[in-house]
C-alpha cells in the first residue's frame, strides 16, 4: 500500500560527494531514521520558512551529529553542524506554543524532538521541547536534509536522563 522501504538508506547517508550529509525521506522507514538525525536540533524561530507557492517548508537545524557517536567517550569531543531541511509538498502549516517570525518578540531556539508522520491525516508533526510543534499537511511524504557546513566541534552531547 505505501512506497517500497529505502534498503539504500546506509548508502544515502554514506554517499557524501562533498563530504556533507545528505538523506532524502519519501516514507515512514525513513523519516524515522531522519528523525534520527534531527534529534536535539537547535533551531531559531527566526529559520523557518514556508513557500505556499513552492509547497515547501524549509529551516536550518543546527544538528547534533549523533551519527558519529558510539558511545560516551573518555574525550567528549562530539560535534554539531548546520543542516538544512526542505520538506516538500506542504499544503498548509499550524503550530501551537511557538513564536514565529511574524511576532514581534526576540528570535528564540527551539530543541526539536522528533519529527512524526500520521500518515490517515497526511500530517507532518515537528516536535519540540516547551510544548511547541508545527504541523504541515502534506500531499505527499518528501523531506531532504542536507549539512549546509562543516561540522565543528562541541563538548555537550544531549542527555535525556537527566
């Protein structure tokens, strides 16, 4: 009934032409291993932006790279990067507890969650920490996240069991 699992997924992440991560989604196998990748991610309210004209949501994350930890090290030496992500086909967009760019308060960061689909309301959901999240209704299932930079280095790595 739904698209073929991506069996090429290790692959998508693995071919790097410049060295940049880049993974496309177009089903749920694979936004869960693109959720993944957007775990923790920073992103300003100010870096949203949604092209009715285009079908498209796009933001920059500044993503911790959990792709490249195995395990806490002795080092803590881990590293984060700017990604951009452009979802595609994006009928219209709703959010709750979130300031956008529109509003005349300062820019904030919000830590991204996770990001769900449900595929009976064909709704994207971003979630985020303070309650926040966006939902984008879609026609299709097509999101494309791509590292925008070099990764720099961080000692924080997220901790979820505080």
């Amino acid at each position: 009934m739904g698209e073929e699992p991506n069996k090429n997924f290790g692959k998508q992440l693995l071919n790097k032409r410049d060295g940049a991560l880049f993974f496309r989604a177009k089903n749920e196998q694979d936004l869960a291993v693109l959720s993944s990748l957007l775990q923790d991610a920073m992103i300003n309210n100010l870096d949203f932006q949604f092209s009715k004209k285009e079908k498209t949501f796009l933001f920059v994350a500044n993503r911790f790279c959990w792709e490249n930890v195995a395990s806490k090290t002795k080092e803590k030496v881990f590293q984060r990067v700017l990604s951009g992500v452009n979802i595609q086909n994006v009928t219209s967009v709703k959010h709750k507890n979130f300031i956008s760019k529109n509003d005349a308060r300062t820019a904030l960061f919000y830590n991204l969650l996770t990001v769900g689909y449900d595929r009976q309301k064909s709704q994207i959901t971003l979630v985020f920490s303070l309650n926040a999240c966006v939902k984008l209704d879609v026609s299709k299932l097509d999101i494309f996240i791509k590292d925008v930079e070099e990764p720099y280095p961080t000692q924080k790595i997220p901790d979820h069991f505080k």
